[in-house]
C-alpha cells in the first residue's frame, strides 16, 4: 500500500511511480489518495509506504491523522515514510527537521524516510501563490524563478533507488529475481 496525502499533484505522481517500480518487481501495488473517500486500512496489506509533501513547513494535515489512526498496522508491517519539498532539493537540514517534527506529532518514526526534490508548479498556481513562492525561490537564493514555466527537482532514479532498497528488506534474496 502507498498512501499519500499532496497539495498540487507531485506526490500522487510519485506515489504512482513507486507503485509501478514495486510492480516491475513481480509484486502488486496500489497507491492510495488518503485525501480521497473510503480509504482502506493497512491492516490488509504486507507493506507500507506512506508518502506526503511540505507547504509551510507542514506536511498534510489529513497524513498526520491517517498515520496516527493506524500507528499500531505501520509498527507492525515493513513500513516506510517519504517527504516531498523544495528543501529536500536545497536544504537537507531543513527537509530532515520537516520529518522530525513529522515523528514528533504521530508517535511514529519510520525505519526508512526518503527526501524527494518537489516542484515549483508556477504555471499551475494562482496569481499570489505564484508570486509568494518567486518571492521564496528567490530570497533562498533559487535561479528558477521565470513563473512562466515550472520546475520539477525529484530525482526519479533516487526514487527507485528508495523504493528497490525497500523491497531487498522484504524479499528473501532466494527469492529476488536474479536480472533484478
Ligand atoms: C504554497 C506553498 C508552500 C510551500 N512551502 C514549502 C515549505 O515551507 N518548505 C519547502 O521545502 N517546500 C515548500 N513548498 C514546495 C512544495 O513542497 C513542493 O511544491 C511540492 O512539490 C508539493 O508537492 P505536492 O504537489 O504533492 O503537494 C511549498 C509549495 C507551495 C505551493
């Protein structure tokens, strides 16, 4: 199961790419909008990967309530966190001290945590979140700030990179599919 929570899209379209490297290695995937209706409980599953991003220093509120209810099904299962900002592109410190105060509000600290690079989406905002996040761009020190286009930072090779290392904990190696 991939749970996630995202604001403008990137962490749906992560969620799905990580569903589709667990395929690609002969297991069934299924991401998950928790922000959506009737989202299951982990319980049913074997694993877990919950994903959620950043916007003001937060991660979605709707992540911290779904981690919080099912905290007993994640410290139970092979389970994994995976946080989308712009620090994680510019600033690990900052991206690390988003996933610390994400383990301080839900009691759970997961055994493995990704950091993915999100997007400057500027032509998919409005007017003033355009300009608030230019300002932003701009005042760390970021080059990207033409908003008539965007700017995606995931390094989609890390990604896979997060997710295979995952799966080597849950497949004995026996088993492992030696073209990998
Ligand atoms: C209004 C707004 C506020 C943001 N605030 C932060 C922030 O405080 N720190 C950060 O690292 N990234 C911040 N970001 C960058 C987002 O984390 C990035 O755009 C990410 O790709 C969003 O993922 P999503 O599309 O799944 O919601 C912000 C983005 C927006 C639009």
């Amino acid at each position: 199961m991939i749970p996630y929570g995202t604001t403008e899209g990137l962490t749906a379209r992560i969620s799905e790419y990580v569903a589709d490297v667990v395929r690609s290695h002969g297991h069934e995937a299924e991401s998950v909008d928790i922000g959506g209706a009737g989202v299951p409980r982990p319980d049913a599953y074997d694993a877990v990967i919950v994903g959620a991003s950043i916007h003001m220093g937060k991660h979605e509120e709707y992540v911290l309530d779904f981690v919080r209810d099912n905290r007993d099904a994640l410290e139970r299962l092979p389970s994994a966190f995976f946080s989308v900002s712009m620090a994680a592109h510019d600033n690990p410190d900052e991206a690390e001290g988003y996933v610390e105060e994400f383990v301080r509000q839900t009691g759970w600290r997961p055994a493995r945590v990704g950091l993915f690079g999100g997007a400057l989406l500027y032509t998919h905002y409005g007017f003033i979140k355009r300009h608030m996040l230019k300002k932003i761009a701009r005042d760390k020190g970021n080059p990207d700030t033409d908003t008539s286009r965007d700017y995606v930072y995931t390094e989609w090779d890390g990604v896979k990179h997060f997710v295979e290392e995952f799966l080597e904990t849950l497949v004995p190696e026996a088993a492992r599919d030696p073209r990998g």
